[in-house]
C-alpha cells in the first residue's frame, strides 16, 4: 500500500498535543488590528482548540501526526 501524503499547509497551521488534540492560531493577527479593541487582540493571540467535528478531516490532511 502506497504511503499516505500529509498537507504541507496543514502541518504548519496545526499544532498537535500530547493528548491528541489539535491547536490553532485565530484567524485576523497579521495586520489591520489597529480597529479592534484591546480585549480581542488579547484573545487572538491564544491557541485555540479545534472542534471534535473537524479532526477526522485533519487526521486525513494530516495521517502522520503523533496519534
């Protein structure tokens, strides 16, 4: 059986823990921030989790990830 390709883009946007959970950064931190307020800056900048309906959609984009 032929090896399983990862999605380059993936593998740089998502963050994988030891518990199997998938990381990601919001979307909206790299310019224009000026007009938002203070606390959702704040809040941008924390990992956020991804939902348990869009993993198994990962873990295709994503077969190698340490499960």
């Amino acid at each position: 059986m032929a090896k399983l390709k990862t999605v380059k883009s993936i593998t740089k946007r998502i963050k994988v823990t030891k518990n199997k959970k998938f990381l990601v950064t919001p979307a909206g931190q790299s310019h224009f921030r000026s007009r938002h307020s203070g606390s959702s800056k704040m809040h941008k900048r924390k990992y956020k989790t991804v939902a348990a309906v869009e993993r198994k959609n990962i873990h295709k984009m994503h077969p190698y990830a340490l499960y």
